[in-house]
C-alpha cells in the first residue's frame, strides 16, 4: 500500500473576490497555481501546461481566452475546458491540466496540496 503524503489546506482568497469569469493565479507551498470562477464554480489547477510545463500565462492572472470560455496556454494558444482542464486545441491536444483540490466555505476558498 502507497502511503498517502500529507497534505496542507491553504487559504487562497475570499469567495466574494473571485468572480464570474475571474483567474487568478498563486505560488503556494512553493506550488504555482491558479484558480477559476467558471459557472458559480471554483476550479483550481497547476499553472503548468502539459506540452513544455511551462506556465501558462504571460500577464498575471490572465489564464482565460478573450471569450472566458477555456483556459488558454499564452505561450502556444492551446485552449483547456475550464471544467475538466483537457485540452481541445494546439500541440498538447488531449493531454490534461492537473486538478488541484479547492473548495468554498465560509466566503473563503482553500486548496489543497500535499506537502513538501
């Protein structure tokens, strides 16, 4: 059995600071990260893309596309569905962002990363 590593919940921003359509990125823990408002949900994934694991924005907290529909690689154009982070288009074509754990309460919003 694979021990499980343990993990740390961080506070990252209030609720009510995230809104509809909103990025915005972190470095927690040493982790580069960013979180998503995207229909009343929050997501959250590594700031890494799959294709060069590079991050993927150039501007800061500027992870979606003009339209706010799919999170977009900066460097490559490639577009990622904001509810599963899987690639639909550019050179990293059905290769996923990875899933950070996140959740809402109380008006603040945790993730959740193992630690180091």
């Amino acid at each position: 059995m694979t021990p499980i590593p343990p993990q740390v919940t961080t506070p990252l921003i209030k609720s009510s600071k995230l809104k509809e359509g909103q990025s915005k990125g972190f470095i927690v823990g040493g982790t580069n990260l960013f979180i998503v408002r995207h229909q009343g949900k929050v997501v959250a994934y590594l700031n890494s893309c799959p294709h060069r694991k590079i991050p993927l924005q150039c501007l800061p907290n500027q992870f979606l596309d003009c339209d706010k529909q799919f999170i977009r690689c900066s460097n490559h154009a490639a577009l990622f569905t904001i509810e599963h982070g899987l690639c639909i288009s550019g050179p990293c074509n059905h290769q996923t962002l990875s899933r950070v754990n996140v959740e809402e309460s109380d008006d603040q919003i945790y993730c959740t990363i193992p630690s180091a």
